[in-house]
C-alpha cells in the first residue's frame, strides 16, 4: 500500500456471511495473483499494483472477519511516493506495533529522496526482505543519484534478500547501484530492469571493479535481467559481476544480440539449474540479417553456449514474441529450430544430459480456441524440431496477445517446417 494513514469501518459480521471462512481467505488471497519467479519484481506486472490496492481496500470494508486478512496484503508492501509518507508509516507503526510483523516490500517510487532509513523502521521491520528502487525516474534531473553518499551502508542494516532496481541514469549512478548491490551480503534474488546502461570508461570501469569485495553476491541464488535499448552495452560489467552462485537466470534482452559483457557472467554459474530467455522474434529480408534470423532463439543459443557445467541445468523456458513493427512466418520460425538449421537447438541441447523440462510460451491472437493454441505449437515443435530430445519434457503455454494477428503472417506452406528452403528463404 501507499504509505498513508487509513481507516476500515465494517459493520457485518462473518456470521451474516455463508461462505466458509478459508474460502474466504482464498478469495483475498486470489487477488494478489501469483508470478513466475522471472516476472516477480520486472515488467508490466508490477504497474497494477494500485489496482490490486483498490480490490484489499474493498475486501477490508466487507466485513470484520475480512478485514484481518486483507489488511496483511495491504501492508505487505508499502509503496513510497513522497518524502512526508515516511513519518505516515511511523507514525501507524507507533500507533499499531503489530502491523510492522506485515511488512515484506518497501517501493521507492519518486523523483526526490525519500529518507526510508529511519531508526524506527529499521528496529520495528524485523521481517522486511525486499527493495524495489524505481531509479528510471529518481533525481530532478536525468542521471542524477539521489541518495547521499555511503548512503548504501545504511541500507545494509534492513535484513534484505531481495533487490530490484529499474535503472536509468549515468556512469557514476551505475556504480552507485552496484556499491548497493554488493554491499547486501545475504542477498539471494537480484531483479534488474535496465535501460540506456553507460559506456563506461576504462577509469569508470577500474573504480567498479575496485569497489567489489570478494563476498559480493556470493549467495545469490537467483538473477533477472531485462535489458532495454542496450546495444551499446559492452563495457558496463566488470567480470563476477554476479558473483558465481547464480542457479536460476532469467534474461529478457530486447536490443539485439547479448553483449559479451554479460555471456562472460554466465560462463561462471557451475550451479545454474533454471534458465528463462525472452525471444524477440522476425524475419528479415535484408541480407545482414539472414543469419540472425535463420536461427529460432540466437539468444538463448548464446547462453546455454556459455554455461559451463550443463549437466546442473534442469529447466529451460523460452518466451516467444515477434518484434513490435516485425513479421514473422511461423514455420520459418520452425525451421529455425530444426535440424536443417545452421544451428539446430536439438543438436546443442543434447548435450545437456539432465535436462528435465523445455517449455515454449508463445505469443498469439487466438491462443485458446484457435488453429494456433498450444496443442497445435506443442505438436510441431515435438515432431519437427525436437526429435532427438525424447527424454525431455516437453511442454507450451500459448499467451493471448492481440497484436500477434498483426505480427504472424499466414502463407500456404509457410506454417510447416517440412517446407524446402527455397520457400523459407
């Protein structure tokens, strides 16, 4: 919730209300709809959570049976906006002790600095595990970092395990972050939603790699990294810049091909057992394309490249979009997968030897109860472009997107990968 002081006056009570009192709790708890571990704290997902408080709101006024239940969703995360919310939220703790135990998520959502390392919540939030740091819009003016120096050190004094940052400012706020980032020695679960990263010089680079200790990230289990317009993301990560304990990677890289500066991170993860890759997806006339575009997943295909125990991985999942602006057949998509590929997948995933699952989640327009749903996706890529991964499980879950009428295209032969070359080229 909005850091703010509120209210709830209900006169019904659960005696009056005829549904079971767990079914009750199921429905408040529905509300707050479960993520993937790759969309928790990035993305889209997480713009609805003023909605989400509208729906606690409401079940809070239903009766004082619900209001117990709903109130701990309320709280669980508190959302900064403003400076003067922070002495909101003292001032409620004080009042109420007990609803500093429902505390998990502080949001730091503002263009001024919000002083939320107070004495009080840090001797009260004994339970809070997660930052949210919305820097995409922090500091009057673009690339400012607004937080005081060594400010990172007060930081450390919450019992943190989960960061998640979403970033756009300058060199020298690029290290700040990181000094954030390292100086939380029991964080598990990093989420990174970047954009317009810096090129930093070789003295920029230097003094990041000098600020990193030998226990930064040493128990982190569990990275995500969406990368957006970061093309020119070459020389922004020092080596370990994740340290080496990473067994669940997430990367969303909607820019082109994954830099070398961030491959070089995965070739250290020996543990690294869950992989998710998002695929931005077209076909291309021109030909400096046709070799990116002849290969399905480049960018998956440039990880699992560079993962150096593949007998650790377990689950692989690949998310599937065309390109906004973009056109795509779907079976030169296929193709691309295939064995007649310049670089089948099958062929690199056999080596892979304890490989459990490989789920597709696709993107199209009539995903439930048109001729492309899953089962049809399923059967095509289990017949044609996985043949020699028959231990694998294969499983595809088809998301509904109404641009993706727009985006694939339908030709006669196209929509079959046993189609010869001449007509997927």
């Amino acid at each position: 919730m909005q850091a703010s002081s509120v209210s709830f006056y209900s006169s019904t009570s659960m005696a009056d209300v005829r549904i079971p009192p767990e079914l009750c709790k199921l429905i408040i708890d529905s509300i707050r709809a479960p993520q993937p571990w790759y969309k928790r704290l990035v993305g889209p997902e997480q713009d609805v959570h003023g909605e989400m408080l509208l729906h606690f709101r409401a079940c809070a006024a239903v009766c004082t049976e619900w209001l117990p239940r709903a109130r701990r969703h309320l709280y669980h995360r508190i959302v900064f906006k403003r400076p003067s919310q922070v002495e909101l939220l003292i001032r409620s703790l004080t009042d109420n002790p007990s609803l500093a135990e429902l505390v998990r998520e502080l949001v730091l959502s503002s263009r001024e600095y919000i002083p939320f390392v107070h004495p009080t919540l840090i001797n009260r939030l004994h339970h809070l595990h997660t930052l949210v740091c919305d820097l995409s819009t922090l500091g009057t003016t673009k690339g400012d970092w607004s937080y005081p120096p060594r400010y990172h050190l007060l930081i450390t004094r919450f019992p943190l395990t989960e960061l998640a940052i979403r970033y756009s400012l300058s060199s020298k706020a690029w290290i700040e972050m990181f000094r954030l980032i390292w100086s939380l020695r029991s964080l598990e679960s990093l989420y990174l939603e970047l954009y317009h990263a810096p090129e930093l010089t070789d003295a920029e680079l230097r003094c990041l790699t000098a600020i990193c200790r030998p226990w930064a990230c040493a128990r982190l289990k569990t990275l995500v990294i969406e990368g957006h317009t970061m093309r020119r993301c070459t020389s922004c990560l020092p080596v370990g810049a994740f340290g080496a304990s990473v067994e669940r990677f997430s990367l969303s890289w909607r820019d082109g091909p994954v830099p070398a500066a961030v491959l070089a991170q995965v070739a250290l993860w020996a543990e690294l057992h869950e992989l998710h890759v998002y695929e931005r997806y077209y076909h291309s006339a021109r030909k400096k394309d046709q070799v990116r575009v002849a290969v399905a997943c480049p960018n998956t295909l440039a990880v699992l490249s560079q993962i150096p125990s593949p007998c650790m991985l377990r689950k692989i999942t690949i998310s599937v979009s065309v390109a906004p602006g973009r056109l795509a057949y779907r079976g030169r998509f296929l193709y691309g997968l295939s064995g007649w590929s310049n670089e089948p997948m099958d062929k690199l995933l056999v080596t892979f030897t304890k490989l459990q699952t490989l789920h597709f989640e696709m993107s199209e327009s009539d995903g439930r109860n048109g001729r492309y749903d899953a089962a049809w996706w399923h059967r095509m890529l289990a017949k044609y472009c996985l043949q020699q991964l028959a231990r694998v499980s294969l499983s595809v879950r088809v998301h509904e997107d109404p641009r993706a009428s727009e985006s694939w295209l339908n030709f006669e032969g196209m929509d079959d990968p046993r189609s010869p070359p001449s007509l997927i080229f």
